[in-house]
C-alpha cells in the first residue's frame, strides 16, 4: 500500500527534515493560542444565550468548527494522503464521521465529562498515528501492518469526545437539546466535506508532480511533527491545570 522506498531513506535525511518542519510547526502553533477543539468566545456566548430549536445557527457552528478544527484537518489529510480511489477515500471519511459524530452526540447528551487536555492529546496521537502509518513505520517496527480502517473508527470516536468536552463545557439549553445537536452534526459533517473536496483538490494536483513522493515523505513528517507538538501542548496543560 505504501512506497517502498521510505525503507531507503537513512537517519540523516529524516533528521534534517524533522528539523526543518518542527521550526515551522513551532512558529504555527506558537501563533495559536485557542486548542483545537475551543469554540470562541463570541460563539460561546451565543450557545448559552439562546434557547429553544435553532437549527441554521447550530449547524453553522458545527461547520466552523469542522473546517477551523486542524486537528481533524490533520488527521484526515494523512488518512486520504494514499488513497488515490474514491470509492477508498469515502468508506475512510464515513467511519471517521461514523466515529465522531457517535461520541459528540451521546458525550453531549449523556454528559460525559471526561478531561479534555487528556482527550485532546489522544487526538495528537491519532495524528501522529496515521503519518507514521504512512512512513511505513509499523511494517517495519512490527512485522504488520494495523487495521486503518479499525483505527479510522476508534480516533474517530476521540475526535467526537473531544468536541463533546467542549460543548458541555457551555452548558447549552435543554430545551431543543436533541434538534440543535444533530443540527450542529450535519454541519460538522457539511463543513468536513468542504475540507475533505479541497484536499482531495490540492493532492490531485501535487500528485502529478514528479516530485510527490520525495515531498510526501516530508509533509508526513511535519503532519508527524505538529502531532507531538497538539500531544506536548494538551500534556501541559494537564498537569499545570489548577
């Protein structure tokens, strides 16, 4: 499924490019203050404002989230980053949606309240999961090669928990709870096809350049990289929380 020729590249090559990508992750990240999952203060206000069915706004906050979400960018594009048949990239997306939309629905209706530093770091690890799959690394660590489709599923389920620990952090009003949630979950669905149709757009094109697959190794390393920096980032806040 995988290239080959990662198992040719030596320890030099990928110091130089791990290097290079963590400065640019660092300057990107460091640029951002709000974790993944945050709902802005303005949107914040306005979920525990209203009160009754609000359909249109609710999924017009669940598509912001998805496409501003680049946690869920970042996982998504290392699942779809092989996958060249449609038929692949959609039974992928729909267990990713299967997973995420399962745990922010019942998360938030049942109200789970599960730590969302420690969730937010299972999600960087998700990410770091899926380059390394891409790197080839646990066929050459291991022997095998994981189900992706069963990991799809299973970080799947943490990206839809970590946004449910979000939610219930605003105390939404019971009165059209259900409506406004599966409101926010079409639009969390809406918004990931908009980013999913502008990947597949940008990698459709890079991968008819002769250079994809020399590139490739690299934008899975950074995608790697930003990966332990979501997983640093969400540990420290764990254990500096008062």
């Amino acid at each position: 499924m995988y290239p080959s020729f990662w198992r040719r590249i030596g320890i030099v090559g990928f110091a130089t490019r791990m290097s290079s990508a963590l400065f640019i992750l660092v300057l990107l990240f460091g640029a951002t203050k709000a974790s993944a999952h945050n709902v802005t203060p303005g949107d914040a206000g306005y979920i525990q404002e209203i009160y009754g069915i609000n359909l249109i706004p609710f999924l017009y906050l669940g598509a912001k989230h998805m496409v501003t979400g680049y946690d869920h960018i970042l996982f998504l594009f290392g699942v779809i980053f092989f996958l060249y048949r449609m038929q692949h990239v959609a039974i992928y997306v729909s267990l990713f949606a299967l997973g995420h939309s399962t745990t922010m629905l019942l998360g938030v209706w049942f109200g789970w309240n599960v730590n969302a530093y420690l969730i937010d770091a299972i999600i960087g690890l998700s990410v770091i999961y899926k380059a390394l799959d891409n790197l080839g690394a646990y066929q050459r660590w291991f022997g095998f090669h994981p189900n992706t489709k069963i990991a799809t599923l299973i970080f799947g389920l943490f990206h839809g928990l970590g946004l449910a620990t979000k939610i219930l952090d605003y105390d939404i009003a019971p009165d059209g709870l259900l409506p406004n949630l599966l409101a926010f979950n079409v639009g969390v669905e809406l918004g990931q096809t908009l980013a999913l149709a502008v990947i597949l757009i940008v990698m459709g094109f890079w991968r008819r350049t002769n250079g994809f697959l020399h590139h490739a190794y690299t934008a899975n390393v950074a995608m790697m990289t930003a990966g332990f920096i979501l997983v640093g980032y969400q540990l420290t806040g764990l254990f500096t929380a008062v």
